[in-house]
C-alpha cells in the first residue's frame, strides 16, 4: 500500500514523516503506522554496509523524529536459493565489519536464524517496534518476504531504494523493451540523484536491551552451508575492501577501460561486481569516484552505462518480469524462432555433470567455467559467450536456462542477482535485443561464436591461463 498523504491520521500524534528531498522517490510505505511507539528497526538483506544506505538514514530520520532507539537488523536464511559456503562466507565476514562501524554509532545489529518473513515480524513484535525500514530488491522471493512482513508487522513498514541511483520503480513504472528505451528516462533524472549522500550520525538515544556482539563464526556454522563451493581468497570481503577496489580501479584501470573491456586477458575489468551485489559497496559511491575521476571521458561514460543503464535495466526487467528466469520471459519474437527451431540437431548434447566439469569440446567456454569455478568470477564478455554456448549443447531453450542458472547462481560471487537473471535472458532469450540473422538452434537470437571470439582477443593466452583444453 502506498502511503495516501490525504487520509486522516492513522493514530492520535502520529504525521507522515517529511523525508528530507534526498530522500524523495527513495522510500515507499507499504504500511501506515499502528500507534506503537517504541524503536525503529531498519531490516538489512540488500544493502549489507553502514556507509551510503539510504534505508538506514531513513530509518534513523524516523528514529530522531520519535525521540527512538534504532537497531539493524538481520537474517540469515538457511534456505537461501543458491547460497553456499562461498557466498555466506564473503557475505558474514562482511557482515562482521558493518556490525562493528554500527556499533560504533550506537547503533546493534541484530541477527536471526530463519524464515525472515516469520523471523522478522516476530523480533518487530517482541521488541515493539513503531517502525520498520527496508530494502527495495525486485526478486520474487524477497519480494514475497517484504510482502508478508508489511501484511504482519504490527508496525509502520517503508522500503528504500538503495540499490539503484535513479530509484527502480521511479525511473518507469514498466517492463523496458531495451536500454534505448530506459537510458533517457534514467539521465533525466540523474542529475537530480547522482548525488553525495549524507553519513549516518551517532544515534543519540541508546538501545535499551542488551545487544551482544553477534557471533559470525557459529552463524555460518548454523546455516550449514554447501562445502563443495569453497570460499575465494582473492577477493577479500566488506566495505573497507570494497572502498579499496574501488579506488584501484579509478586510479589504475579505469582508463583503459573503454578499450580494453572485452579482452578477458587484458585486467581492465573493475571487479566490483561482487561488492555490488552483496551491497558492500553503493553503485552511487562507484558512480561519484568514476564521474570525479581524472580519466578520459569516454572511459568514464562507457563505465557509468555498464553501472547506471545497464544495471538498473536489469532490476526493471526482474521487477515488471515475474518469469524472469523462465522461457515465458523471453520476448514474443525470440519465443517464437526458438519454438520454431526446437527440433534442430545439435552437434554436441553434454551433462550437467560434464558442464560444470568443463568437459566440452569447445576449449574456450571450458576456460571460462574453470574460471567461473576456481574464483567466483567470469570476465563479463564471456559471459555472453558462456551462457550463448549452453543453447546448442542442451536440448531445448528451457534446459538452457535452467543450466545456466544453476550454474551462475552456485559458482559466481555475484550470482542470485537481476543482472545475471537479465544477462542469462539476453543471450538464450533476446531480451533487451532484437532480431538477427537466421541460423540452425538460435533461429534469429543473436549467435556467438569460437571464432569471433579469436578475432576480438587472445583465445590461445586465455585458455593456456585456466587450462580449458578441449
């Protein structure tokens, strides 16, 4: 439910609250207040840092308005689709650094173990809570959790938008057909949120309940993650790391980046992905380092399209697209030529098993996924060629899809994410592309190939590097 600023007061002294205009167009109430009076809680699932989080300095606004405690909160969910060691461990470790920078402000974290759209209603009513603040994510089951928690709470409940610089759902209110057609809405409003956000404040009314340190180590032993996904130690986790990446890359890589992008070999990627997606680091503070930076414009503009447009596309696309991960997503035209090419013969049908081995006789994509497998990483030019590949090596469309989910989402740090849904759907699926020639299994889906990729960079160097013989 959107907040309707014209009804009477839900409770005797109860106002909507006056965000400040940072704050416009970031937050939506999705419950009006029950009269409670006591802390304001901000629920962290998206946006995993204290730095730059527009919902923990909304839900501090609210707190200083009522004279309340604040507190975070957390929850971990043992049934996490995806989710195994490697990704729990970059995301606790992280976890533990944003406990300690709160903790600092007067500000606990508080963390449980569970369904958190059970959990979170139930540690809101045990603690009386009047308001609770959230993260916008447009996936179907943190979507689901939001909706049960604002359905439950016995408490105000707003989200806030903190993923996206131009908020989602205010940069269009519909499924985008491609980039061309959100670009232009998007730098319209830019200008207006491309902009330095304020730093939370010592909290001056102290929480009332003991708040111990949480224990991250006995938390990931109790969600019992998978061990066959082992954690990475190139990357090193949380804020200060991903402060740290951001600023070598500016200062080291961005530069070259409008060239050199699409060679896998060339290092001039900026690695960030994984602190994107785990909210370690706002793609506001990379959008405002990037801006500022003393680089060729062009390096600077081709890098803040691959943050701004294209990922923000991404979210539009698993918000206004309930089958994002599914064949039905696809758009018509890319639907009906693969529908048409269903029974075309493939020269080679592979496993899962042989798949995620990368035992195929392609020696590049078997590079690709050793790199995928061994670092949680993929070069973000192969993973068109990657996922494109998985289309004549299974037997239908959905196989497709389906295999490069499970594998994106078990093996990369930033799987489990709308960019790699979007990305997936792009190259199986046409979406945000259009038409191309005909061809045998891809019909008019845009088709990738072996020796395309030997004239755009160093194939031999690549796979030499992660040892993809054929």
């Amino acid at each position: 439910m959107v907040l309707d600023r014209t009804r009477p007061n839900v409770y005797p002294g109860w106002m909507p609250p006056a965000p400040s205009p940072a704050h416009n167009g970031r937050m939506r109430c999705l419950r009006q207040g029950s009269g409670r009076h006591g802390p304001v809680i901000y629920w962290m699932h998206r946006e995993h840092r204290a730095a730059d989080n527009w919902g923990l300095l909304f839900a501090q606004d609210l707190a200083l308005q009522r004279g309340a405690p604040l507190a975070v909160a957390h929850c971990l969910d043992p049934a996490y689709p995806g989710a195994a060691l490697r990704h729990y461990a970059f995301l606790l470790a992280g976890l533990k650094e944003t406990e300690a920078a709160l903790r600092e402000l007067g500000i606990p974290l508080l963390s449980c173990l569970g369904d958190p759209a059970r959990e979170i209603v139930s540690l809101a009513h045990k603690l009386k809570a009047s308001a609770l603040v959230t993260d916008f994510d447009p996936l179907r089951h943190k979507q689901a959790w939001v909706r049960a928690v604002a359905e439950h709470a016995e408490a105000e409940v707003w989200e806030a938008d903190s993923r996206n610089i131009v908020p989602c759902r205010l940069a269009s209110q519909k499924k985008e057909w491609a980039a061309r057609t959100l670009r232009p809405k998007i730098h319209r409003l830019l200008p207006e949120y491309l902009e330095e956000p304020p730093r939370p404040k010592p909290h001056p009314h102290p929480w009332p309940w003991e708040a111990k340190p949480v224990d991250w180590k006995r938390a990931l032993a109790a969600l019992a993650p998978d061990p066959s996904v082992p954690p990475v130690d190139w990357l090193a986790p949380g804020e200060t790391a991903a402060a740290a990446a951001l600023d070598g890359f500016v200062e080291t890589r961005l530069a070259r980046y409008a060239a050199q992008k699409n060679d896998p070999n060339a290092g001039a990627v900026s690695l960030l992905s994984p602190y994107l997606h785990f909210g370690q680091l706002a793609s506001l503070r990379a959008a405002l380092a990037v801006s500022r930076a003393q680089a060729p414009q062009e390096a600077r503009d081709v890098f803040l399209e691959e943050l701004i447009v294209r990922r923000e596309l991404a979210d539009n696309f698993c918000l206004h697209e309930p089958r994002y991960d599914a064949f039905q997503g696809f758009p018509d035209w890319a639907q009906r030529t693969l529908d048409k090419h269903r029974d075309d013969r493939r020269e080679h049908l592979y496993g899962r098993d042989e798949l995620e081995a990368g035992r195929t006789r392609d020696p590049l994509w078997n590079a690709a996924q050793r790199q995928l497998t061994v670092t949680g990483h993929l070069h973000g030019w192969l993973r068109m060629y990657w996922a494109k590949k998985l289309l004549e090596w299974t037997d239908s469309p959905e196989a497709a899809q389906e295999t490069a989910i499970a594998l994106n989402d078990r093996w990369l740090l930033d799987g489990r994410d709308p960019n790699g849904y979007a990305g997936i759907a792009w190259s199986l699926g046409g979406v945000h592309d259009r038409p191309w020639g005909e061809r045998p299994v891809f019909g008019t889906v845009r088709f990738m190939s072996y020796k395309g990729a030997c004239g755009k960079f160093d194939v031999p160097g690549f796979v030499r590097a992660w040892g993809g013989t054929g």
